[in-house]
C-alpha cells in the first residue's frame, strides 16, 4: 500500500514539522499497543506453543504494525488536508475582512493543530495590513493637524475681529454720550443772531438789505466821485449826472457788508460819457442807514448789453403735442378778451380768475397774429401763447406776446393768469 501525503502549499513551510511531528506520534503509540497485545497473548499461551506462537505474533506484529500506522498517517493526512482547506478558506477571508477594517480592528493571530500559535502565519498576514496601516494612519493624523491649525487660524482671526468690533463699538457709544452729554448741560446755546444767520446761510439769503442802496448811491455818488476826480484843461466842471445811476449789481457778502456794482454818466463842458464804478458799502442795522466801507472805485469790469431774445425753459412748449380740436374755440375766447379788456374797458372778472390787475386804458387792441393752444402746460404753468398788436394813444403800434393758462369750465373758457 502506497502513503500519499498531500500538503497544502500555502502551509508547506508553516506546518511541514508539526505534521512530521504527529506521524512519528501516531507509529509509537501504533507499536506500543501492538507489543502490549502480544505480551498478553504470550503469556495465555503454553510454553510448547511459545516458539510458534512468537513468530506468529512476530509475523501478525510486523503486518499489523505497518497497517495501523499507514491507516494512522492516512486519517491524520486527511485531517492535516481538512485543516489546511479550512485554513486557506478562514486566511482569504480574514485578507477581505483585514483589507477593509484595516484602520478599525488589530489582525489576531490564529493557533495551530496542536494549539500552538502559528508566529510565521500571523507574520505573513500581518506584514501587508500593519506597513498600510501605519502609513494610513500617519497621514491621517497629518491631515488632522493640518485642519486642526487651519480651524484654529480661523477662530484666531474670527475672535480678532469680533474684538475690534466690539472695541469701536464701545468707543462710539462712549464718544456719543460723551459728546451729548456736553451738549445737553455744559455748552452755551446759540444766540438768535447766530441761529438767524444759520437759517440764512441755509437758505443762500443774506439779510442785506438793497432797496434802499440806488437811493443812496443817486444822492451820494457824486460826493464820492469828487474825492478822487481832478480837472483836465479845458474842463470846467465835472460831475455824476443827476438820474444816472444804474444799479448792475449788488453782492451780497453778509448782513452787514455788500459789494455794488453800477454805472453812472461822468457829464463835464467837454461831453457825457458812461462809465462803471464799484463801491463797497455797509449797513448800520441800529441807525438803519448805509455808508461806504471804500473809496469810490472806477471798476475795469465791463458788462456788456445782450439783445438777442432767447428761448427759456420755462417758457417753450418743446416736445408738447398742440390742441388742435379746441384751439380755434380758445383763439375766438382770447380776441374776444381782449377786446372788452383793452377797447370797452368792461368787467372781465368771470373770464378771468387770476390775482393781479391787467390791462392798459392808453393802448387799443387791434389784432391777433398767432395763437396756439398745447394739451400740456409748460414749466411755468401755461397752455397757450398768443402774439398780438397793441396801438399806444402816442402813435405806436406795439407787438406783444403773452402766455396765457386757459381753462375749459363748462362749455366756456376761462383765463386763470396771464404773462
């Protein structure tokens, strides 16, 4: 009978003499219960029979011997193949599982047949996992401290600015008590000339008053012109002719002081002439009266005299669409207006609603040149433009342009003001 012995490779050089080992156990334990069974039958037998039942036994030990230990090796072959199939289906196993739970769980080493640990087994096993998770786990934590200063820096940089916030906002609330606190109970308040001033300031008003000041400068400007006036040949007197002056302008630099600007015609026995002057001149509010705060200056600013009409914004009906369906009704209302206005001199106050007294007892009405009527009033508050002649009482024909707010109120018109 022929021993087959199959072993496992992958427990080839791992259980080799542990399997050695159990063989020669199992042979001596064969033997011995072989030997014990024939001292046994030799000494039930009778001594004439001892020669020939000795070779018997001999010759039955040494068949049997061999038989019980082929049978011992075959079962334990079969056990040691049993154990490595096992083995090999519990280490692919246990490779998936330590694979995964690398990180989560420490591999276990496993005990032989006999009990004993398998040290190169778990050796083998453990090698791959433990180098991997040793790295896995150093970059782990390397990430970990990286987030760890990452958030820190964060909470740093989040605390810094929540401290300075509420720094300023501490500072501000102490500066706003602080400065209402002044306020409320230890400044002075201001004076009423100071609160008017204020007030004038706002509204671009200086309270200086210029009524008067063409008065003063038609009863004074001559005085002032002889202080600094000195008589070429052939002139033998010079003056500011009476009624000449014309205010250009007054500035006004506060409610006290204001720079005038006017002209006025220098007349002497060589001729008239016009000319510019400046003056700087205050008001005494407690006398309420005016006196130069300079000398009579002839000014270098020429204000030169313009002509030409242009058109203003708050009089053009630029981009206003006409009325044309009820234009004709309003041109034959306004003809007639002006004829009871100007020429019968009648009461018009039910075609006419507006605050100021019109018309002129010296001029005749004579015609209308133009007339339009627009569905919009223009920035001044007026529909209608109509261009119109008058005749003086002095033998003058006048054209006159005026602009007209017409309304249609029940069936007829209404003039509510006039330009």
């Amino acid at each position: 009978m022929k021993i087959k012995l199959s072993y496992d490779e992958d427990r080839e050089d791992k259980k080799g003499s542990s399997s050695e080992e159990s063989l020669l156990d199992l042979a001596r334990k064969a033997h011995d219960s072989s030997s014990e069974s024939a001292s046994e039958s030799d000494s039930e037998t009778t001594p004439e029979d001892g020669a020939g039942s000795s070779d018997a036994a001999g010759v039955t030990d040494e068949v049997q011997t061999p038989v019980e230990s082929v049978e011992s090796e075959e079962s334990a072959d079969q056990q040691v193949e049993s154990e490595s199939a096992e083995d090999s289906k519990s280490l692919k196993k246990s490779k998936v599982k330590k694979q995964k739970a690398a990180k989560e769980k420490p591999v276990k080493s496993k005990k032989g047949f006999f009990g004993k640990k398998n040290k190169d087994k778990d050796e083998v096993l453990d090698a791959g996992p433990s180098v991997s998770k040793g790295s896995d786990s150093k970059e782990k934590e390397d990430s970990e401290e990286a987030q760890d200063k990452v958030i820190s820096q964060r909470l740093f940089k989040l605390k810094v600015k929540k401290a300075l916030f509420a720094t300023a906002l501490v500072g501000f609330l102490v500066a706003n008590t602080v400065v209402g606190v002044y306020n409320a109970f230890f400044k002075e308040p201001p004076s009423y000339s100071q609160i008017a001033a204020n007030v004038n300031r706002l509204n671009r008003f200086t309270p200086f008053p210029e009524v008067g000041v063409l008065s003063y400068l038609n009863k004074n400007a001559d005085t002032l012109f002889q202080e600094n006036a000195t008589l070429r040949k052939g002139a033998k007197e010079a003056k500011i002719a009476p009624g000449s002056v014309n205010l250009t302008e007054v500035v006004k630099k506060d409610a006290f002081t204001a720079n005038v600007y006017f002209s006025a015609d220098v007349e002497t026995a060589l001729g008239r002439n016009t000319h510019n002057f400046f003056l700087s001149l205050g008001f005494d509010w407690n006398e309420g009266v005016y006196y130069p705060m300079s000398e009579l200056q002839l000014s270098v600013n020429n204000y030169p005299v313009v002509t030409k009409v242009s058109e203003s914004p708050y009089l053009t009906f630029k981009d206003v669409e006409r009325d044309v369906a009820n234009e004709q009704s309003a041109r034959t209302f306004v003809n007639n207006f002006f004829i009871m206005l100007f020429n019968e001199e009648a009461d018009v106050s039910t075609f006419y609603s507006g605050d100021r007294v019109i018309g002129d007892e010296n001029a005749r009405f004579e015609r209308i040149e133009d007339f339009k009527l627009y569905t919009q009033r223009n920035r001044n508050g007026y529909n209608a433009v109509v261009t119109y002649y008058l005749a003086f009482d002095e033998g003058v024909t006048y054209k006159v342009t005026n602009y007209l707010d017409l309304v249609n109120e029940g069936g007829h018109w209404v003039v509510k003001s006039i330009l």
